[in-house]
C-alpha cells in the first residue's frame, strides 16, 4: 500500500499572500463637518428649533407634494373602507344583541350608517358614524327570491351577448296592483336578491314575454328539468294579409287562416316526431294584426317558427304571456317583479 504524501508548506518568500505583520489602515472618520463641505475640525453652526422645523416642513412637501389636504383624493363611503370597528361589533354593543344577529340584521337590509342602507357583513365604521336599526327589523331567514321579468326582443334569457339580467335595475321594478297586501307586502329590495340567480324556461333572441329567474333551487328544477308538464302561453302575430304559396306570397284569406289553424292544432311534426295536440286560437284579428294564441307543453326551441311556416304564414313576433299559473300580468317591456311567496307554478 502506497504511503501519503503531505503537501508541501507554503514558502514565506514565494507567497502572494500578505504578511500578517503588515498593519491595518483604516480610513478616515467622517465628521458632520465632512458631510456638510466644511473644513475638518470646524463646527457647523447651530440651527435654530423654528429653522429645523421650517426645514423638515420643506422636506416633507418635496417629497409628498400631492399628501396635501386639498390634493387629497376623497374617500368612498367609509362603510366600504377597511379604517373602522367592523360595523357587526358597533351595532351588537348599540343593540345589546350578539354578534351574529347583528350579522343578520345587516344582511337583512335592517341596518343604516348616516343614512344608507349597508348590507355588507364586513362593513366597518368610524367613531363619529351614526348607526340605526329600523324599527320593523326581524332575525327571521332571509327567503331565496325568484325573479318575473318582461324580456324585450334582442336580449338572451340566460348568457349571451347582451343578457336580460342587466334589466335587473331597481328603477325598473314593478309592484303587482293584484299583490294581497298592496305595496307594502312586497317583497323589500335587497342587493343579495341579485346574486346567484338561475336563469329558467328560455325565450328565443329574437322573441319577447315573460321570462323567470331564481334563487330557489325547487322551482328551477320545476321550469328546467320537468319543463315538459308545465304549460305556457305565447301571443303570436302573423301577417293578417299575406300568406305564404310555396316562394311567393298570396292574399290572406278566411279559409287559409282557418285551415292553418287546424293543422296547427293537429297533425304536425317537428324533426321528424309527430307533435301531440295543441291549444291554439285567434285572439286578435283586424285588417291590420292577427293574433293567434298557443297554449302547450313541452315546446322546444325553434319549433314555433317553424309550425307557422309549415302552415303558409308569415311570423311578425312572438310573445309568452303565461307559464304555468303565473301570467306576465300589467309587466311592460324591461320591467320585473317579485313572484309572491305563496305562488306557484
């Protein structure tokens, strides 16, 4: 077995390292006299407490001109700004209640700061805020809502382009005149009611009429999933005067009209599948509006359009007017309503 070997001292004269014995420099002190241009040994003068503080005021402006009172942007509404007690302690201290009833009576539209209604549980406060809690205020839970509205022509019934949930304006609600209680039974208008609502029973774009939307998960089912045993009503115009013969047009006449409406009722099929009978009338006819009413179960998309076609007439507009036991009543174009607790589809 081969021996190590120790590799070999360093040599003192050969070394590139520096001498231990080589003294430390050091580099010179630097005084307030260096630092204010000076000469060494000198004393800066003294400054008098007005001068520094004159001085640390100009400092101050330079270095935040816009920190200013009247640069100062102005603040939203403080109940939205996270400075404060949270709004939930203040009002459980005032109302000698716990924490979360208070929560409640804040979620419940109950609560005001300086005026305005704040529904956010987060909301937080100032000492100076005057905070109330209106008088007919409940701990009762809150009841999803469900949501009628009159869709215009051009607007989607669910996602799309241009939705109809943006006609949910609160300067666009209506109250029904039929409403047991009057206005004051109405339902009172929370922001919460717009937040988690299933679009339900779809209307074509280029169709008008009642359309719903809801919180409760029960009567979306009912309007999407068993929408074949609900019945809806839907006001179709036709031309009053021209009806169509093969790709030209013919006038309109008594017998065409009623001829249509027979076949209408009976004996059609749409995508091949015979439809079942249906309800339909005429609910309007003048020299210049024909009207007819439908009443079914089950429709789907298109097939309206393309019953009115098969039959020799000219579709102007359709427009839903009922679904289930609950009719668009008084509602005009845009406008929406809450659906009473106790009604029913």
């Amino acid at each position: 077995m081969a021996a190590m070997q120790r590799a070999p001292k360093p040599n003192p004269a050969t070394s590139t390292d520096k001498p231990r014995d080589t003294p430390r420099v050091r580099p010179p002190r630097t005084t307030l006299a260096d630092r204010q241009g000076l000469p060494r040994g000198s004393r800066p003068p003294v400054k008098t407490v007005a001068e520094n503080r004159s001085e640390r005021q100009n400092e101050r402006q330079t270095e935040r001109p816009n920190d200013r009172t009247g640069d100062r942007p102005k603040q939203a509404n403080i109940a939205e700004q996270k400075v404060g007690d949270r709004l939930a302690k203040r009002l459980a201290a005032q109302a000698n209640c716990s924490r979360s009833q208070a929560e409640q009576y804040i979620e419940g539209g109950w609560v005001r700061v300086d005026g305005q209604v704040i529904e956010s549980v987060g909301a937080r406060v100032l000492a100076h805020q005057t905070i109330e809690l209106d008088k007919n205020a409940s701990l009762e839970a809150l009841e999803e809502v469900t949501i009628l509205m009159h869709k215009p022509v051009g607007f989607d019934s669910g996602e799309g382009g241009n939705p109809a949930l943006l006609l949910l304006d609160p300067a666009k609600q209506s109250i029904d005149p039929n409403l047991a209680g009057g206005a004051s039974a109405s339902t009172r208008f929370l922001q919460r009611h717009f937040t988690n609502l299933t679009p339900t029973t779809p209307l074509p774009n280029e169709a008008s009429g009642l359309i719903v939307f809801t919180q409760d998960f029960r009567i979306a089912r009912k309007l999407n999933d068993d929408a074949d045993r609900v019945e809806q009503e839907c006001m179709v115009q036709v031309d009053a005067k021209r009806a169509l013969h093969g790709p030209t047009t013919v006038p309109l006449t008594e017998d065409v009209i009623y001829q249509a409406l027979d076949r209408l009722c009976h004996g059609l099929s749409f995508n091949g599948i015979p439809l079942p009978p249906i309800k339909v009338s005429i609910a309007q006819h003048t020299d210049k509006e024909l009207w007819l009413r439908f009443a079914f179960k089950g429709i789907r998309p298109g097939q309206i359009p393309q019953m009115i076609e098969r039959v020799g007439l000219r579709l102007l507009a359709i427009k839903r007017i009922r679904i289930g036991r609950i009719p668009m009543g008084d509602l005009a174009e845009g406008e929406w309503r809450y659906l009473p607790v106790y009604k029913r589809f």
